[in-house]
C-alpha cells in the first residue's frame, strides 16, 4: 500500500467513520502551492463544549494570523478553563496551534530562547476527571529548512492518572499533499479513551477551501463544533487561516 493510500485509509477510518475523534491538530503541506497548512477543529458532547466557535485576529499583510475560542453565548458558560483559548499563535517563522492555554506557554518560552520540548514539560494532561483530556500541540518552524516540525501529547499515566506521560514526535517534512493528525481521542466513550500511538499520516490535497470542506464534511455532524485551515507561505511570513463554525449564520 502507497503512502497516499495510507494516509487516506487513516482519515476515513479515525476521522469519517469516528464519531468522536474530539480536538485535532494536522501539520501538512499543501497539494496545489508551496505552502505549508495548519489544520485545527473542535467537537464537542456538552453544552458547555458546544457553545463555542474560532475567531480569527490578523493574517492580513505584516500582520500574524492567530486564532482563538470565543463562547457563543457568554451567559452560558459553565467553566471557561478548558474551553477559551488562543489556540494558533506565531513567532517570526515559527507557528503553533494547540488545544488549549498551552499554546501561550510555547510562545512565551520559545520568544526567552528555550524548546518546544521545555515549554510543555511543564505542563500536564487536562485536569478533567475521568477522561483527563490529552493536550495536544504542533509547531512548524520555517526558521530551519525545508520546515521543522514538532508535535506533542500530553496524557495521563494508564497506571496512574495523576502522573502525565510526555510525547515528542519530530518527523521529517511530509511530502505535498500530505500532513501529521494528532487527536484528543481514538472514539466515542464514557470516560474517553485518549489517541495512542503516532502521528497519522493524512491527506492535505487541494486549495485551503477544498481542505477545510474534506476536514468539515468528515467529522461527526452532531458533535463538530469549528473548524480552522491556516495557510503558511513556504518562505514564512504572516499565515492567513479560513475557519468554519457551527453557530455561524
């Protein structure tokens, strides 16, 4: 079996036929351009996870892209903690996306000269008994060619879910088209049992629209909340990112 085929195979089977994969992150590089995607989404079975939707601040020229969760209605929230959060964030020639506040905890240790890796060991799993939620973060860095990545889940101990487990993975550039997936879950479940294993390889062919419709139309209808593409120029620069929300009119 091809490398396409596998990355293929991997999305229809943890993403289409998975009804609750929950929060993911994809690394890629598009199929049409030179230019590298960051892909992030968010799901969600309560109330309190579903009243959300991503905002996007600058990605205009000379100016970062960022993006964050905002409620969709104020009046509802039950617990901001684990729900609002700048969830894409960028330093020159280096981006970031997370599934939590871990994301301004990558800005500011790489911005005082530290690691990807020094940044997140001094962070744990989400404190969200039973299912302690992974935490999940990626960074491309343009800085060192043809492009670094970096990706990483933080997870609970199986022995002692006080204990966080830390995983670094550091694969070489895919190949266009192509990109790293790294979700919360491997499915639906009470409590949620968390991804193990790899990154998998994911397909990241066509323009960023016909991404973000392929990322949308495969997650569960019920439970996809929002959905962001970022678009980031190969030679670096200021990314742009197109975004999804459930609650949109």
């Amino acid at each position: 079996m091809g490398i396409v085929q596998i990355a293929e195979q991997n999305f229809e089977r943890h993403l289409r036929q998975n009804r609750y994969p929950g929060r993911g992150l994809v690394v890629g590089r598009s199929s049409v351009e030179d230019a590298w995607l960051m892909i992030y989404w968010i799901m969600g079975r309560s109330d309190n996870s579903r009243n959300r939707r991503f905002v996007v601040e600058g990605g205009s020229p000379g100016s970062p892209g960022s993006l964050r969760t905002e409620p969709v209605d104020s009046s509802k929230v039950a617990d901001p903690s684990l729900i609002i959060y700048e969830a894409m964030l960028e330093l020159p020639g280096i981006y970031l996306a997370s599934n939590g506040d871990q994301t301004r905890t990558l800005v500011e240790t790489l911005r005082a000269g530290g690691t990807f890796e020094a940044a997140l060991a001094t962070r744990e799993r989400e404190p969200d008994a039973p299912n302690y939620t992974p935490r999940i973060s990626a960074m491309l860095n343009l800085n060192r060619r043809p492009g670094e990545l970096a990706l990483n889940i933080l997870k609970a101990n199986p022995a002692d879910p006080a204990l966080t487990d830390h995983f670094t993975y550091r694969p070489a550039p895919p190949p266009p088209g192509l990109g790293y997936c790294l979700t919360t879950y491997v499915g639906d479940g009470h409590p949620l049992p968390s991804f193990s294993g790899e990154p998998l390889l994911v397909p990241c062919a066509g323009s960023v629209e016909a991404v973000l419709d392929l990322y949308w139309g495969a997650l569960d209808a019920e439970n996809r909340v929002s959905l962001a593409v970022k678009r980031i120029p190969a030679a670096g620069g200021p990314g742009s990112i197109l975004v999804r929300n459930r609650f949109d009119a």
